[in-house]
C-alpha cells in the first residue's frame, strides 16, 4: 500500500490502491459539524490496470456505485475487476468522515441522519453520469451499514437506479452490543444528553479478538493449500488508519440514526427497481474468535436480516451462502466465487442486455 494522502478536489489522481484505480475528493456543504467534511469517489480503470481480467470489454454497459459499510472503506480491488469484465463502470464512494474521507480531529463515521449522505451520493451520481452519458444504467450496491443507507436512498428516488445488490445489509439492529447492554430507551435518554460521548463496549484481549481482514493465525488449523496466496491466508491490504481496531467508538447520536433508518425500513419501504439481497447462512455474533469465525456472520443476525429485505420493495430476490463471512466477498475462495457468480447471473437477468 502506498501513501494516503488526499485525493485532489474535483478532479481525478491516483489512489492508494496502485495503477487502475483512480480518486477525487468532493467537497461538501458543511454539516452541523462544520469540521470540513468532504466525501472521495474512486473509480477503476481498467486500461492502466494491469490485473484487470481478461475479457473486460472497453466500453461499459452500466455503470456501479459501492457503498462500505461501519468502519470501513473501499479496499475491494478484486470486486472493481469482476464488475469491469462483466461491463460495469466500477466507482466507489467513501462516505463523509470514512477511509479516505478522514480528516484529522474528525469523530469516524459520525452523522446525526443516515439522509446526510444524500448529498454525496447525488454528487457521485453527477459524476457518473457526466463521465458514462445521462442515460446509462447504474446498479447500486451496499454492504452492511452501506446496505441501509443505500435501501433508505433508493426508496426516497425512485427511477435512480437500474437495480441495487446488497450484501449483508444492516436493516435491522438486532445483535448490537450497545443495544444488548443498553436497551433502546436508554440510548435514546444518552442520545438526547450527549450525542458524541462514546458509548461503553465490552473490551477483549488481543489473543480473543477476531476481524475479518486479518491473516490465518494458528487458531485456525491448516489452510488448504491451494488457498496460500490467497488474501482470505495471507490477509488483506487494508489501511490502519482508516479502519480501528479492534473497533471504532459507538456514539448514541450516530446509533440513534442507525435505529431511525432501521424503524423506516420495518415500515415499509417500496424501492420500485430490482433488489439482490445476499447474506450469510448463518450468524454467531460476536468479536470473540471461535472456530466459526471465518466461516459465519459473527456482525449480524443473518435471519432478522433476510426477514426484512423481502419487504423493501415488489421484486425483491433474497440469496444466502454457506460458510459466507459478513462481507460476503472476503470469505473462502470457493464461497466467494458462489456469491460473484451469483450476482452475474442475477444481473443478467435484471441487468445487462
């Protein structure tokens, strides 16, 4: 990984992630922070990439907008490659106050309403749609926390977007540690006191802990060795910085958004383009290591998950992977080929032409 500074405002420079993938930063109106939040669009070039894959076609059919989920950002190279051979014009965004959009003194992912980041999103599409033509298509795709905000975006503009993919998305709270503690009258009573003030998590011993990007340690067994250079064996490339271990401090104002988007989903939401929900099969939740860990959901309640996500519209196709991880496309090499597989077939039934 190289240097992270900024990208250049409003224009295009080269992104951290190496030749191929390119980024801008978007400025943004200032919000009831005022700490000069900004927002950074990264798109992959596939012809000054030189791990594109073989067969990309040089002018895209449809263009893709990722949205990462809670302390996170876009790292997901393998992804950006995939959707570019199978004709997508692959961008991504990191959310105000997330990964490269970071400044220094700034809370990490903090927002009062998940409809702040409206503004972003309009300005990524802006950008899309100048560069690919007014027309084009554009699939939007949300993992985890992205999943919500992108369900909430598509109901509130019909018409936006040719379909949405999400993968393991956070629609409902069940299985958060702060809510298991606290109980959701007291973090309303905390939200009203004290929004910013982080709230107290369970701590664990490093020896205990478990994240998803990290390398195979002896805990887990022999890998297959077929799998030995495979980022799921070695690790991925991530950048400490942006993503805290062994997690980012949880503000009442920024959980009470997340439970106000979550209520606005259990009432119904009517996203009128195709919908790809993907998750997990199974869920054991926790931070604590244990020989699931690699081959569950240990973030979300994988079943309260599914529940909700046949009713965010009409058409609505809900797909669950054994021994998928909660970012789907971070798990076992053969798991995560059922999960790219399945999202090409599903777009050649609902997207591409």
């Amino acid at each position: 990984m190289t240097g992270t500074g900024a990208a250049p405002l409003d224009d295009w420079g080269p992104d951290h992630l190496g030749p191929g993938f390119q980024a801008r930063t978007l400025e943004l109106l200032p919000d009831e922070e005022a700490d000069g939040a900004v927002a950074t669009l990264v798109r992959h070039v596939p012809a000054e990439d030189p791990d594109a894959l073989p067969g990309t076609p040089t002018t895209p059919s449809f263009a893709w907008l990722y949205l990462h989920g809670w302390n996170d950002y876009f790292f997901h190279t393998h992804l950006a490659r995939e959707i570019s051979r199978l004709g997508g014009a692959f961008y991504a965004l990191d959310l105000r106050r997330y990964g490269r959009s970071l400044r220094k003194g700034q809370m990490l992912g903090w927002t009062m309403s998940l409809d702040d980041y409206d503004e972003e999103i309009g300005r990524a599409l802006s950008i899309i749609r100048a560069e690919r033509g007014e027309g084009i298509d554009v699939v939007g795709y949300g993992h985890s926390t992205g999943g919500l905000v992108a369900s909430l975006w598509a109901d509130r503009h019909p018409g936006a977007l040719r379909a949405l993919i999400l993968a393991s998305p956070w629609l409902e709270i069940r299985g958060a540690a702060p809510v298991r503690l606290l109980g959701r009258p007291v973090l309303r009573a905390l939200a009203r006191h004290d929004p910013r003030r982080p709230l107290p998590t369970p701590s664990l011993p490093a020896e205990k802990r478990f994240r998803v990007t990290d390398s195979w340690d002896e805990r887990d067994g022999e890998p297959d060795p077929a799998w030995a250079d495979d980022p799921w064996v070695r690790g991925w490339q991530i950048n400490d910085e942006w993503i805290h271990r062994p997690g980012a401090p949880i503000r009442p104002g920024w959980l009470r958004a997340i439970l106000a988007g979550q209520a606005r989903v259990a009432a119904g939401l009517d996203i009128r383009c195709p919908v790809l929900s993907m998750g997990s099969a199974r869920s054991r939740l926790g931070a604590t290591w244990t020989p699931d860990s690699r081959r569950t959901d240990t973030v979300t309640d994988v079943d309260a998950m599914a529940r909700r996500a046949v009713a965010l519209g009409p058409l609505v196709t809900v797909a669950r992977f054994d021994g998928a991880m909660h970012d789907l496309i971070l798990s076992a090499p053969p798991v995560r080929e059922q999960v790219l597989g399945a999202m090409r077939r599903w777009m050649t039934a609902y997207v591409l032409r």
